[in-house]
C-alpha cells in the first residue's frame, strides 16, 4: 500500500478509533509519523484487512481532514447497524421455541 505520512508538526491528522466494531473516537490527534491512507482503497483494505483478520473493524484509521474522518465513522456505524439487522430480521423470522445462534466473532482487543 503506498500511503503517506504527516512529517510537518503543523499538520493535524484525525484518528477514529474503533472497538467492539463501534466508533468511540473521532479527533484530531496532531501530527506524526504515522502513515495516512491517500485513498478511499487503502482505507477499504485497512477495514476490510481487519475484519477478516480479527472478526471484527476494531482498529486505529487515520485520515487527512476532519471530513474524510467523519465520512469513515459514520460509515464503520452503518456497517455495525446493517449486521445487527440482519440479525434482527433472522431472530424475527424464528418459529416459536426456536433457536438461533450467531457466529462467533474473535473480535481481540488492542491497544
């Protein structure tokens, strides 16, 4: 992946932060050496890397400007809610006295 990195110390980059597959962070969080994804295919295959990984999109995403971050959290969010539908729409189907089981996640935690 050919990705950039923030080297001026004026340069702010924005960090969300997700757990248990739910954005808990959007900020900007200064600049650094740490590398940013130029395109919206590098931050696809960041997600996409993590949740086959992991089970889970629980990861640290960096981005540019505050729009691009905002724009990836709200999508991570309709992601999370097209899964818990899903499941909605499986339990809602169940003949009485049925039982449903979903697949595990190993979804690990990192700092």
């Amino acid at each position: 992946m050919n990705m950039t990195y923030a080297a001026d110390s004026q340069t702010s980059i924005y960090r969300v932060l997700v757990r248990h597959n739910l954005v808990i962070t959007l900020e900007a969080s200064g600049a650094g050496e740490a590398p940013i994804p130029k395109t919206k295919l590098e931050v696809a295959s960041q997600l996409a890397e993590n949740y086959r990984v992991h089970g889970c999109i629980d990861g640290q995403y960096l981005f540019e400007n505050s729009q691009r971050a905002k724009i990836f959290a709200t999508l991570c969010l309709e992601f999370v809610l097209a899964l818990v539908k899903q499941r909605l729409d499986v339990v809602n189907a169940l003949a009485t006295g049925a039982e449903y089981r979903a697949p595990e996640f190993s979804c690990a935690e990192r700092a």
